[in-house]
C-alpha cells in the first residue's frame, strides 16, 4: 500500500460553481482541511469479479423486455490509469444513462420524453489487468433541466469508480465530441480548466467502431497517482 | 506526471437505479448497500444515522452517502467483497431519497481504532446533485471523548467545529444508534477534508 499524492484541485470544479444554481446552496463555503495521507486513505474497497454478472456490461441487453432498446448502439472503450500512467487493473466502474430519447429510468425525471420499455440505463464492468474495460449501451439523449430558461444537458453517460483507494473516489460523465451543448453547459463548464474539460470527452474511434454493428468511442479515465515512497504497512 | 485527473461531475439526481438500486427498488443489483456489518459480524453491532440539510437548512432528498471503515478489530477489509464469511463488507452505501424522514443509515459494528490513528471513526464520502466534486468527512465518536483527545485528525480541526464530526449515542429500543447530521453550510457546517 502507497499513499496518494494529493488531489489536483485545477482539474476539477469548485464547490460553488454559480452557473450551476444548485452548488450554490449544496457546495461546501469552507476550504476542505488538508489531513496527512495514511492507511485510510490508502485502503479501499476491493470488489470480487463476481460482483459483475454477464449481462452487466452492455447495455443494449441488460434491460430487454420484447425486443432491441431503439436509438444508436455505442461501445466505448477505454483505459483506468493513473496520473502517472500505470493503469489500474481490476477496478469496478458503475454506468447509468439516459435512454436515446433523452429520458432516465429513475421515477422523479419528468420530462416529457418516452421511456424505452427495453432500456433500463445502468450497468458495470471491470477493468483488466491493463486497465482497460469496455461497455455497449446506446447513445443517450439531450434532455431539458430547471437550471436556466431553455437549459438543456449534453448528451453524457456517468460513471463512477472506487480506484486502488478510498482517497481515489471518482464521480464524473463522459461527454460526445462535437456536441453543441457542452459550451452552454454549466455542469461541463464548472471544471474551469479548458483543457480538463477536455479530458470528459469522449473520442470518436473507427477502430473500436464495429463494422454493421455499433460506432465506437474512446473514454480514458486517469486518477490520483501514488507517492513515490511506499508506506509502511 | 504525464496525465491530468479526469475532472469529477456530479451524480445529479437520477443516480439511484444505477448505484443503490436495491435500496430504491429498481430491478438491478446493487454492490453495496446500508448494511456494513450484517448480524453474524464481530463487534458492538450500531446505527449511524443522520440527515443532509443544504444551506437554507433543507433535508436534501437525492444525496449519496458512501461509508469505509475498519472492522471491530481496526483493520481494513481489502479483500474481494464476500460477506459470506464475516458478515462485514467495511463498505456501505446510502441514498436519502427512501426514508420517510430523509435520512440516510447505516447498519453496521463500530470500528476498532486503525494503526494510524488515535480513535475510532468511518470515513464518509458525500455525493449528491449541486455538488460537481464529493467531499469526504469522517464521523467519530461522543462516547471516545478520551480517545478523541488524542486522535491527531480530530485534533487538527478547530475547536469550535470538532463537534461537526462526532455522533452522538442514543440507547433506542431497538439498539444502538450515533447520530451526527451532514451540515454542507451554515454556522454548523461540517468540516471536510482533502484527502
């Protein structure tokens, strides 16, 4: 076990983003107080492959009823790494997602848009031992939200992962290049660096695309890197 | 370092059928839930419960709770999740969108203290809608005030806002509970750290 070195704050947002009304009153005002690294953060939980049945992972069949989820079929690819490169094997990584109508399962999304009665929207894989995983799933809407007249979410796919430690937590959305949304959108625009916010896109592959079947993208993923010198255990 | 973080983003309000589908009644699986510790697990078997209130002092409806923690002898289960041998997971994870009151619980044994520290407490990540990047806390607890003295973490925070991070022990009927509530601002914010 290694400790990590500490969270790079200028790739990610700030608590109160005030473009995003609701940080405003759910974003922390103080400062976060910095705590020396030890065994507790350096520890985390780790997941048996059992955990991910066989369905978990695409998408496209997890949620079937009678028939094919409608909408575009997509598999995205990518790499878990660290900051410093290594790729980090075994990690679970939790997927949920609109459908192509730009609708959610969950019981308080509203919008008028039709529910898929084949597409549920969640899932999971694991990475590799080079870090890689992939999932197929099916493109997910634009839909309309409350935070300003005429707002409206990008096309974007969540995903959560535990990382090697506690202290590596990620929450974050993948988002489609070429999508004339992200610039109006204060969710994307929260991460004030232009070239972080570059780094929740998704690229557009034709070598992962597969032929007669679904378009392909690529979507790394890089966490906190180790300190250099391992902690005692 | 050759590569930036991937910037976090929010779980916003529709998280539940993907991560705690169980706990909301979707029909997926779930790969953690409320249930830390389940009955055959070693240790003083409790409930840490409390509310999320926003700046204006609301219960927030759609936050996610994460809690990692040791076991009863203070160590950190690493091993492949498999409840099936001790009964304890080490990790749990809680929506506030179920309870009549908007709570999140969690049941669970309270931890042994870690090599590293002074004394006992779980880790706690906060997720919800509004909040573009987690915060990560830790609740210890009312009935270590001795051992809270010394521990360097709890130390380190400012007296007056010390109390932000200790639960409180209720005997109830049905056993024991900590209570501690998440402040995210206010004369009582809680104190989160950068990890």
């Amino acid at each position: 076990m290694s400790t990590f070195k500490p969270r790079d704050w200028g790739s990610h947002a700030p608590y109160i983003a005030p473009g995003y009304k609701s940080t405003l009153l759910r974003g922390p005002t103080q400062a976060p107080l910095a705590i020396k690294s030890g065994l507790t953060e350096g520890t985390g939980p780790r997941f048996a492959p059992a955990s991910v049945r066989e369905l978990d992972f695409d998408l496209t069949k997890n949620g079937v009823v009678n028939g094919e989820p409608l909408g575009e079929r997509i598999v995205v690819h990518g790499r878990v790494m660290d900051t410093d490169g290594r790729p980090q094997p075994n990690t679970l990584v939790e997927i949920w997602q609109a459908n192509a109508a730009g609708r959610y399962v969950h019981k308080v999304d509203q919008h008028d848009a039709p529910l898929d009665p084949n597409f549920r929207g969640s899932g999971r894989c694991f990475t590799d031992d080079q870090g890689n995983y992939k999932f197929y799933t099916i493109k997910p809407g634009a839909y309309p939200w409350g935070n300003h007249f005429n707002a409206w979410r990008p096309n974007h796919i969540h995903i959560s992962l535990f990382g090697p430690g506690f202290a590596t937590r990620l929450v974050t959305q993948m988002y489609f290049p070429g999508d004339p949304l992200l610039d109006l959108d204060p969710i994307f625009l929260g991460t004030e660096d232009a070239q972080a916010r570059e780094r929740l896109i998704a690229k557009f592959s034709i070598d992962k695309t597969e032929e007669g079947f679904a378009l392909g993208y690529q979507f790394d993923i890089v966490l906190r890197g180790r300190n250099g010198t391992p902690m005692e255990n | 370092m050759a590569y930036g973080e991937t910037p976090s983003q929010t779980v916003g309000p529709y998280f539940a059928y993907g991560l705690t589908a169980g706990q909301y009644a979707y029909d997926f699986t779930d790969i953690a839930d409320p249930t830390i510790a389940g009955p055959d697990a070693a240790g003083e078997h409790i409930r840490i419960i409390g509310t999320v209130f926003d700046g204006d002092g609301n219960p927030v409806n759609d936050a996610m709770i994460e809690i990692w923690q040791a076991d009863a002898d203070g160590n950190y289960n690493e091993n492949p999740i498999d409840v099936s041998e001790t009964g304890f997971r080490g990790l749990g994870r809680c929506g506030t969108g179920t309870d009549a009151k908007l709570r999140f619980w969690f049941d669970t044994v309270k931890p042994g203290v870690v090599k590293d520290a002074e004394a006992p407490f779980v880790n706690v990540t906060v997720f919800m809608r509004g909040m573009l990047v987690h915060a990560f806390t830790r609740f210890y607890f009312d009935d270590e005030a001795e051992r809270n003295a010394k521990d360097p973490v709890l130390q380190s925070v400012p007296a007056d806002r010390r109390d932000t991070l200790i639960a409180k022990r209720v005997d109830t009927p049905t056993g024991i509970e900590y209570r501690i509530d998440i402040h995210m601002q206010g004369d009582a914010e809680t104190v989160f750290f950068d990890v």
